[in-house]
C-alpha cells in the first residue's frame, strides 16, 4: 500500500492544494461559491438524467424490459435538475446534507488507510487528524444544517483549508518515503 501511496504522492498533495483553493475561495466568495456548487449539482443532475432518458429511447429495438427503469433515473435527473434551477435553497441544504454524508464517509476511510499504513511510515497521524477533522465537520454540518449559508460556508471553508494542509503534509511525507527505485533521477 505505501507504495501505491508513495509513487502518486503528488496526487494527495495536489489533491490538498485544491482544498485549500476552494476554501479560500468559500471565505473570500461565499455567494459565488455556494451559487457555483449549487448551479454544478443541478447542471450534472440534468445531464446525467437526460442521458439516462436517451440511453431508456434509445434501447426501444433491443428487447429488454428493464428500459423503465433507465426511464425512470432519467427523470428523476431531470426533476432534480429542474428543482435546482426552482428552488435552490433547498438543493443547497440538500447538498450539504450531501457534502457532510461525502465527509464522515471520507474521514473514517481516512483513518482505515492510516492506521494500515502505521507500520510503513510514520507519523501516520497526519492522515488520522484529516480523517477527525472530516468526520468532526460532518457532525457539525448535520447538527446546524439551516444555521445560515455563509457561517456553513465558512465551516466548510475552514474544514478544507485545514485538511487540504494536512493531506499536502501526507503528501510530502509520501514523497520522502518513496523506494529508492520509485524517485526520479535527474538526467
């Protein structure tokens, strides 16, 4: 597993650096950044349903009595997608519904990864603390869900500056535990 880890160790810094930009970007463009999260979701639901909707016609020919059910995804996307141009406060309350669900999921696999990871490299804490932080945020988020956009906009600001710092410290780490055979050579 170190290893695997080892030879992407720039992908869980980059995937740090990216944290960190959007959470200064959730403190500094709150508005923006929840309209963009919002707008996102409700873009994706519609493609993904209209997708499913043709893929459903589409299939007319072969004989496959399952097509409703495609029919009915493709649907669903679409009222979602539609719902979301209509009415987004409820999808921005449903989507951190959404992101505190993705963060107590991520920050307990987190500290699964750490914790196998504790005999290869040390300081293995870094990836347990991102793990709590996740989780901590998560509990959070689901206590206080209505408590206003922009103070939950600033959690969520806060949570991914702190744990895109901590998984661009895993990262670092990763990079010095690589085999010597994984590092590239200058030429």
């Amino acid at each position: 597993m170190l290893q695997y880890y080892a030879k992407l160790w720039w992908v869980v810094a980059l995937r740090g650096l990216f944290a960190v930009i959007f959470g200064f970007c959730a403190f500094f463009a709150p508005i923006v950044t929840l309209a963009a999260l919002v707008i996102v979701f409700g873009a994706y639901a519609a493609a993904d349903g209209l997708v499913a909707l043709l893929m459903a016609i589409s299939g007319k020919d072969r004989e496959t009595s399952d097509r409703w059910i495609l029919a009915l995804q493709g649907l669903l996307g679409l009222g979602v997608g539609a719902l979301t141009w209509f009415s987004p406060a409820i999808t921005a309350l449903s989507l951190l519904l959404y992101i505190a669900a993705w963060s107590l999921a991520t920050g307990v696999l987190q500290i699964v990864a750490a914790i196998r990871l504790r005999k290869e490299i040390p300081n293995e804490w870094w990836l347990i603390l991102a793990g709590l932080v996740s989780i901590a945020f998560a509990f959070l988020v689901l206590w206080q869900p209505v408590a206003g956009a922009l103070a939950v906009l600033w959690l969520i600001g806060s949570w991914a500056i702190v744990c895109g710092i901590l998984l661009i410290g895993v990262g670092l780490r990763l990079r010095r535990a690589r085999p010597d055979a994984a590092r590239v050579q200058p030429a």
